[in-house]
C-alpha cells in the first residue's frame, strides 16, 4: 500500500534537521541537543540563511522559529514543503497565540510549541507518528506563573538590548518596577 508523501514522514535513516532560531545562544544549545539525540544539525539564523540551508538538500525534519529579524519562519515552512513534501517541521514561538498556530499547521507545520520548549518536547514533535498521535502529557513540573511572566519579562529585555526604558514601554509597566523585577531571581 503506498502513502502519501505528507504523512508518510522521513525515510528511516535520515536524520538532517535545521534549526531556524534568531537568539544564537538558543539556537546553539537547541542545536547541541538534538545533534546529542542522534540528529545531523544544521544552523540558520534568519529566514535568508535558512532558505539558502534549504537549496543543497532540504533536510527531513525542522525546528523553525516564527518571528525573526528579516521575515517569518512560515516562509521557510513553505520553502522546506515545496522541496521536501514528507520533512517534519516544529514551529517554536516566544509570541504564541491560536492565530499564528493555525497558520502554521495550514503551511505545513505538524506541530507549534510556546518557547521555552524543552528539548524532548521538540524530538516528541518531530518523532510523532504520522496522521495524529495521542495528545501529549501536561507536563508533570509545569512552570509557575510567575516563572513564565519572569521569563517572558526576560526575553523582551533580551530582545531590547538590555534597554530598562524600552523594555518597561513594550511591557506596558513602570520603568521602577520592571528594574526591581530584574533585581530578583528568578521565581521557582
């Protein structure tokens, strides 16, 4: 019986992936662990450098980030399915909401995980049987809320350069109170 090619997924042995990611330190610890689990890692840091990853031979599985700097990893979503019908593809997003995630499972994506996503949550993804696995478990140690309000605080100061002024008018708060925020560990 012959399958089709988009829920056929990759052949047995093939086990190139890209990873698509603008924030190099997580690109780079994303890129180490999956290449510890068996993957052939290949890096980009923006949708240029991704599509241009693309042209030698398109790889059979993919981590892509959403938002980057010069584009959106939809556009490389697109690029990888029109090269490679059977490829694998996980969208990860820091700035996740039900909008984006349709339009990424419409373009080809088989899954869409909220930054930060742990490592094995992202090989579960690509790993997944075709043609609809079980729902994956809550997590059994989820994050607090005010773990995930921190780290997102973090990343939109990250994404400022270190900018108080700037991150405190994106986050909509008081520029006093997003510098003692910062002061504070991290919540549990």
């Amino acid at each position: 019986m012959i399958k089709d090619a988009a829920t056929k997924g990759p052949e047995a042995g093939d086990k190139s992936l890209l990873v698509l990611d603008d924030d190099p330190t997580l690109r780079a610890r994303l890129g180490r662990a999956l290449e510890a689990r068996g993957f052939e890692v290949r890096l980009a840091g923006s949708v240029a450098e991704a599509l241009a990853a693309l042209a030698p031979s398109p790889p059979a599985y993919a981590v892509l980030d959403l938002r980057l700097e010069d584009g959106s990893g939809l556009t490389v979503v697109e690029a990888l399915r029109a090269a490679r019908p059977e490829a694998r593809i996980v969208m990860l997003t820091g700035y996740g909401n039900i909008t984006t995630a349709v339009a990424a499972v419409k373009a080809g994506a088989i899954d869409y995980l909220a930054k930060p996503a742990d490592t094995d949550d992202v090989v579960k993804a690509l790993m997944a049987a075709a043609g609809g696995a079980e729902p994956p478990e809550p997590p059994a140690n989820p994050m607090s809320a005010d773990r995930v309000r921190w780290e997102h605080i973090q990343r939109v100061y990250e994404l400022c350069d270190h900018n108080v002024s700037e991150t405190a008018r994106r986050l909509s708060m008081h520029r006093r109170t997003l510098q003692r925020i910062l002061v504070k560990r991290a919540p549990r």
